[in-house]
C-alpha cells in the first residue's frame, strides 16, 4: 500500500473530488486473490467433498451444481466481493458465497472501507472493464485497467450515506423497471391473443359452425395453400460465407446470419424452423423474407399458391403449435417437410386473408410503439443508473452541507501501512 503522501498526489490531479477526499490507485488499496481449480471436485455433495465449488453458474445464479474438499484451493466467504475475471461477463462483480473459489474469478477486499460503497464503485466500471477485456479467445479482465482506477475515498460517514442514497434512487428505479417490463410482457400476451383471435375469425368474422371455423373458413393442408422450395436450398461453404462482401443477406434457422456476394432466391417467402430447441420457444416459428436471399438447410422454404396472401399464412404459422409435429430428443426436436406439409391449417377467402392481416399489422403496429417507447425507458433507466454511480463517485450526489457534518480526519478510517 502506498504513502499518504502518493494519495495525496493522486488527489492533486483530481479535480472533481470534494476536498475531504482522498484518491488512491485501486491496485494499490485492494486485497485480491484469482481463484484456483481444484484437484478434486463431484458433482455431489459428499461428507469429504462437503465445501461448494464456487463457478461461474454459483456465483451468477446461486445454484451449487459442485463440491470439492478444499485442498489447494483458495476459499471465499459472504462478506467477499467476486469479480468474473475469463469469458464474455469479464468485470461483472456481485457478492459471494462460501466456498471454494472458480478458476474464472476472483476475490476482492477493500480494508477500512464499507464495503458496499467498494461494490458500487466496482458494479460503476463494469461496462468499460468488459468492452475493454483482453484476448482473441476467452477474454479476460485487463489488470492495466481494472488495477490502475482512480478509487476515491470519503470519510467513512459518507460512504455510508453515498451507499444509503444510492440504494434508495436505485430501489426507486428498480421498480420502474420491474413496471416496464410487466408491460413488455404484457405486450408478448397481447400479440399471441390477437393472433389467436384473428384464426379463430374473431376479427372479422364472428359466425361459427359447428367445426368450430367460421362460415367460409375450410381447413386444408399447408401442401395444398404453398409449394415447397427445400430442394433449392443449399448449405453455404464456410469459406463463402468468410468472405462476407456484398449485401445479400444469408438465413438460417435463426433467422439472417450473414452475407455473401449470390443468392438463390428473389421473391417474398416463409421460412419455417426445421432443426432447432423448440421447448420453451418463443413465437415466432416462421417469418418472412423478401427480396434477393440465400438460405441454408436448416429453414423449410416455402412459396404461397394463388389467392393465398402470404401475409396470412405467415402469421397464422406465428400462432401454430408446431411442437406436436416434431419427432427427436427432448432439446433436439426437427420438423420434417413431411410433416410440415400434410399440417393441417385454416383457409378463407383472398379477401377476407387480406382483411385479417389488416387487423393484425394495424394491431401488432400499435403494441410495437408501444415497446420501441419502453425499450426506450428502459435504455434511459440504466443510463440513469450509470450517472447515479458517476455523480455518486465524483462526490456530487450529497447536499453540501451534509458533507460538511459528515467531514471528519481520514486517519480514523484508514490504516496505512
């Protein structure tokens, strides 16, 4: 640790801190130790491995799938902050569990210092340590930057009323958030049930027979309303695909994954998911795409007949319930053509397919205003959390004159070496 006098010289160059602050190098306060992979782990708890392995699963989660006995590893305990050091959340910080600490993280104490308020001001750089992590495979925090941060220190009063308030502006956008969110789910909900209600004519046809569908509506198989393409798509050679110049864009299962410089297709079509984890999938299973296209072995490809409004057939493929139709593993599941096309679907007229996705869009084009909005207030609340955290270090989110009734001699909450 260094001399008052090299904090001092770092406060010097700080021009935005209080004056009863000091700033210190981050490298040179905290206490860290990198975590080890132990010589023994099970993946039950037994009477000798009885300690959790804290991974990375653990340690986000909470959910202890691990156990080792403790030889040669380095242990953590509740009041410990952990940091992901390797993979794609490198810099996230949270509070630990007992245990036998992960390979991928590390331990970090502040002494002498609440230790909320060190969480904070860790949680306040998390966005730059992780968009600035090192390495071409796993990336992994930089210790050039992590360890050489500026780490202002108040008197101890301070930190714990910059931590109270904290908490209280957070709590309140916490619940904001939690509010914004209900409502996207809330829209998730309300697309499925104006699908629902425009196949079962609800929207533009209330007269029901006793099939269920109403006056008009006939059910057909998807073979008789769409020709399959399938023995036109094609696989795309790895080295085509690297070459990623030109603007044709490239589907896949997952909808467009690239571009490359050709394409088999120049026309509006559906591509409905063949191979892929359909447990738990949200809608939708299908979706259109228009204009010059490639597309690969894992999308059924599919061109509506005549009088058959593409639109239509799209949406209604939103709202289907595929999963019935797939054979495979659980996780695994495929939808073969010979399933697909002999999937029975509901049939009206042109006029009324093209009344139909008239109150869909005109519905689906208001619920998406309403999300482009939340999403929006959702991008302002975390960037309000970051100002919070910003003005919270920079000593300006205190009143003054609690500062100054808060302002007491460093030397009885830091010992220095």
């Amino acid at each position: 640790m260094n001399s008052t006098k090299h904090w001092r010289r770092r406060m010097a160059a700080t021009d935005k801190k209080p004056k009863n602050w000091v700033v210190v190098r981050l490298g040179d306060f905290a206490v860290f130790q990198k975590g080890k992979k132990p010589k023994r782990v099970e993946k039950k708890y037994s009477t000798i491995c009885s300690l959790p392995y804290v991974n990375i699963k653990a340690f986000e989660k909470g959910l202890v799938d691990e156990y080792t006995d403790g030889d040669g590893c380095v242990l953590c305990d509740d009041n410990d902050f952990l940091m992901v050091w390797d993979g794609a959340r490198a810099g996230y910080v949270g509070k630990a569990i007992k245990g036998a600490l992960g390979s991928t993280l590390i331990k970090i104490r502040f002494p002498g210092i609440n230790q909320d308020y060190a969480y904070y001001f860790l949680q306040s750089k998390y966005l730059q340590i992780n968009t600035k992590a090192k390495g071409t495979g796993i990336p992994h925090v930089d210790p050039n930057l992590l360890w050489n941060y500026d780490f202002p220190i108040p008197p101890l009063p301070e930190q714990v009323q910059i931590v109270s308030k904290i908490d209280k502006l957070f709590s309140n956008l916490d619940k904001g958030i939690e509010r914004l969110k209900a409502a996207q789910q809330q829209l998730k909900i309300y697309r499925q049930s104006v699908l629902k209600w425009a196949f079962e004519g609800r929207l533009t046809n209330s007269n029901l027979n006793k099939s269920g569908l109403p006056i008009g509506w006939k059910w057909q198989k998807i073979g008789d309303v769409a020709t399959s393409l399938d023995h036109l798509r094609k696989p795309i050679n790895k080295k085509v695909r690297a070459k990623r110049f030109g603007n044709i864009p490239y589907y896949g299962a997952n909808g467009q994954t690239g571009c490359i410089d050709d394409f088999l297709f120049d026309e509006p079509l559906i591509l409905v998911v063949e191979d892929e984890t359909f447990t738990g999938r949200i809608l939708p299973f299908s979706y259109k795409i228009s204009g010059k296209s490639w597309v690969n072995n894992h999308a059924h490809i599919l061109r509506p007949k005549e009088n058959i409004d593409i639109n239509f057939i799209n949406y209604q493929l939103w709202y289907y319930p595929f999963l019935p139709l797939t054979t495979g593993t659980t996780g695994r599941k495929k939808l073969t053509k010979n399933a697909l096309m002999n999937a029975p679907i509901k049939i009206c007229s042109i006029e009324e397919q093209q009344s139909i996705v008239f109150e869909i869009e005109s519905r689906l084009s208001v619920c998406n205003k309403i999300e482009e909005g939340i999403i929006k207030d959702l991008q302002q609340a975390e960037a309000l959390r970051r100002s919070i955290l910003k003005q919270a270090f920079e000593g300006k989110l205190l009143p003054n004159d609690l500062k100054d009734e808060l302002s007491h001699s460093l030397s009885e909450q830091i010992r220095l070496n």
